[in-house]
C-alpha cells in the first residue's frame, strides 16, 4: 500500500509548491512499480517545469534501464528511448549521445521507421554519410508508401554519392526512375553519378530525359541538350 500514499504525498507537496519533494515522492512511486505511467509522467512534468533536461535526460536512462528488466513494457521502453534521444539532441545539444540512445533502440527493434530516420538523419548532419547510407536503405526497406519509399530511397543514394559509393548512389536512382522516370531528383542524382563515374551514356539519357521534362526554360534545355 506504499504506492498510493506516496502519490497523495507527491501531490500534497505540489499543492505545496515544493516540486524537489514532489519529484522525490513520485521517484518513490517508480522504485516500486517502474510502470506507473501516472508517476514517469509526473515526474517529467516537474522537471521540465524546472528546465532541467539534463536531469530528464538522466531520469529516462534509469527509466529505460528498469522497463529494460520487464519483458511487458517493451512499447514503453521504446517510447523512451525516442524520448531520451529527442531531449539529448534537442535541449542539451549532445548529438553523439543521442546517436547512442538511437542505436540502443534498434539493437532492439532493428526495423523501427522512426528510429532509422532519426539517426540516419543525426548521421549525415555529422557527415557520416558512409553510416547513415544503410540505414536510409533500411527505413527505405520496410516502408509500405511508395512516395515516402521513393524520397528514403534518394536519401539512402545521396548519403551514398557523398561517401564515394557510386555504383550504390546511382542503383538507389534507378530504383526510382524505374516507377517514376519523371522524377527530377532522381533524375538529377543519376546525373551527378554519371558525371563521377565518368558514365556518358547514362550521364547523355538523363540530360535528355531532364531536357525533354515541362517547366525547363529554353536557356536550360539549350545547356543540357549542348553537353
């Protein structure tokens, strides 16, 4: 029965305006049921109010470390861990670490959407292009629109021209050109990998293909047609 007086302890004290007590009353409440989603909420409210992330930061860890030994909370683990990489990327500028959060995420749910685009993101903004290449692929893998599918495709070929994967960078275009042979961003990464490789026939197809396309102005289709 410790549970529930200390959530009419923790509440008295915030009626009190005393939110170091409060917090400390609904820690209470954690250490003796770590899914008490009233408590994590609460306790996060109060230090947020505060301002102190980095304590959230430290307060998600030890959450995550007590659902980590509950095989029932696995939803609630994953919701925290995306939560502790947002607040250490976000609010306290610690890139790195949360790069660490995310991966710790996906050694466990090694096909979560929202994790593969969040790090693959954090990656190419550190110009890990080489790293965050197969992860685009990854999300691109197990995502079910085809629109979406498309633009992850063209991250994953873009993250791999820009660390010297060519051959990779100009398969993620054709993929797309392969559907949607109109599309101008596939088309413009097929361009500069022909241009690498030094590939003339793909690089003379595409210039065509962009030439020919609507909405080039005559000044525009004059230069493509002319190399």
């Amino acid at each position: 029965g410790r549970g529930p007086v200390y959530k009419r302890l923790a509440r008295a004290h915030e009626r009190r305006g005393d939110l170091d007590s409060a917090a400390a009353a609904w820690g209470r409440v954690l250490g003796l049921d770590p899914e008490d989603e009233e408590a994590d909420h609460s306790v996060e409210s109060l230090i947020v109010a505060r301002g102190r992330y980095d304590e959230l930061a430290d307060h998600l860890a030890r959450r995550a470390d007590r659902l980590s030994l509950h095989s029932g909370t696995r939803e609630v683990l994953r919701a925290v861990r995306l939560r502790r990489a947002a607040i250490l990327e976000q609010r306290l500028g610690r890139v790195r670490d949360a790069c660490d959060e995310l991966a710790l995420l996906l050694g466990e749910w090694p096909d979560n959407a929202g994790a593969l685009r969040y790090l693959a993101d954090l990656l190419d903004r550190q110009g890990a292009y080489a790293r965050s290449a197969p992860l685009w692929r990854r999300a691109a893998a197990v995502e079910s629109d085809p629109g979406e599918r498309d633009q992850l495709e063209l991250r994953a070929g873009r993250a791999s021209l820009s660390a010297g994967d060519l051959e990779a960078a100009m398969d993620h275009a054709t993929r797309v050109l392969g559907h949607n042979p109109a599309s101008p961003t596939a088309l413009g990464l097929r361009v500069e990998v022909a241009r690498a490789l030094g590939a003339d026939g793909e690089l003379g197809d595409a210039l065509d293909t962009i030439a020919a396309s609507d909405g080039v102005d005559a000044r525009a289709r004059s230069d493509l047609l002319l190399e």
